[in-house]
C-alpha cells in the first residue's frame, strides 16, 4: 500500500503568518486530498483532487503537487485554521491516510 | 444534502462481533460508494472497506477476514460487521460517502466511539 508522509507532525504559527505543510507518498499519486479535523469532530474534506477547495474553506487555503509530492498551504494564518489536517490518497488500493499535521495558534 | 449517523453498542468484548449501522438520509445508497474508516486513539486513520452502489465490496486486505460490509436498499442503511474484535480494534468508527474517487470523502457521519474490553 502507498505510504503518506506528513510533516511536520507539529507546527505553530501566528496570527498572518503562512503556513505550508507537505505529504510525501511512498509512490506517484494521481491526485491529493486533504482534510481538517478539529477535537471532538468528524473530518471535514477541505481539498480535493489536489488544488479544489471544498465548500465553504476560504480562498487562503490552497493545494498544490504532483507525483510523490503534495501539499497545503495557508496564506495568511486565522486563529480557526488550528487543527489537525490529513492528507489522502485513493490512486490505488487501499486508500490511505498520512498521521496528521496539527497545526496550533501561536 | 446529505447526512449519515453511525450507531452501535460502544462496548464490545473481546473475541467477539463489532456490529454498526450506517443510517443515510438525503440520498440514495444505490449511487456512490459507502465507506466505513475509523480512528485509533492515537489519531491514525485506517480505510476498511465500502460497498458499491450496485451492492458491490471492497475490504481494506488487512481486515479481509474479519470484516462485511453490507445493505438494506429499503432502510437506506448500510452496515458494518468485524469479527473477532481484540482491544486493538478500539477505535472512532466513522461512516463516509464518495460520489467519485478523485473528489474524496465529502460526507462524513459524526462518528461512534467503540471500546473493545473485557
């Protein structure tokens, strides 16, 4: 199975700063999702197919990659992006879930 | 739009059969895939399986063996069955509906916390 490499496993930023956190996969992936989950909640997809923003997510997030490298950036940090994001793959089965980037408030 | 809500015991013993029902409203589960994930409680998530629209399955091969995933087209419910639970099966159970692979999971149920002990 493809393996999704999340880093860094942690990270802080201040109120807008930018953030960019990566997901490695172990091989080439056609596509990238990403996902945020806050405490005590369900995931919530919040870009698919490597760059869509979901419904609802402001235009500060942004996907991007290709191949073995993808990631998500946040251009200028708000105090609700503080959660922890999951990238995804489903090129091939099964599908897989990177551990998590849990980014906190500074 | 469309909305799913797991529910099931949230205490299983050992050795025994992990039963949920995925109940789905806003849609029909003849279109799409019906997945169930879960989360361990140190945050991994794992992909189990789905079943297809047409009634067809798919089990993640690391659960191939204990695992069933199946339907009631006239409840619009799907379900989930792990044979075997140890506490390592211990984990938030989350059902998930994908309309196309490349748009990912884009409705998820709120999740139902399993505890597997003696």
């Amino acid at each position: 199975q493809i393996v999704l490499t999340q880093s860094p496993a942690i990270m802080s930023a201040s109120p807008g700063e930018k953030v960019t956190m990566t997901c490695s996969a172990s091989s080439s992936v056609s596509y990238m999702h990403w996902y945020q989950q806050k405490s005590g909640t369900s995931p919530k997809r919040w870009i698919y197919d490597t760059s869509k923003l979901a419904s609802g997510v402001p235009a500060r997030f942004s996907g991007s990659g290709s191949g073995t490298s993808y990631s998500l950036t946040i251009s200028s940090m708000e105090a609700e992006d503080a959660a922890t994001y999951y990238c995804q793959q489903w090129s091939s089965n099964p599908p897989t879930f990177g551990a998590g980037t849990k980014l906190e408030l500074k | 739009e469309v909305q799913l809500q797991e529910s099931g015991p949230s205490l299983v013993k050992p050795s025994q059969t992990l039963s949920l029902t995925c109940s789905v409203t806003g849609d029909s589960i003849t279109s799409g895939y019906w997945n169930w994930i879960r989360k361990f409680p140190g945050n991994k998530l794992e992909y189990m399986g789905y079943i297809s629209y047409s009634g067809s399955t798919y089990y993640n091969p690391s659960l191939k063996s204990r695992i069933s995933i199946t339907r009631d087209t006239s409840k619009n419910q799907y379900y989930l069955q792990l044979n075997s639970v140890t506490t390592e099966d211990t984990a938030t159970y989350y059902c998930a509906r994908v309309i196309l692979l490349r748009e990912g999971f884009a409705y998820w149920g709120q999740g139902t916390l399993v505890t597997v002990s003696a």
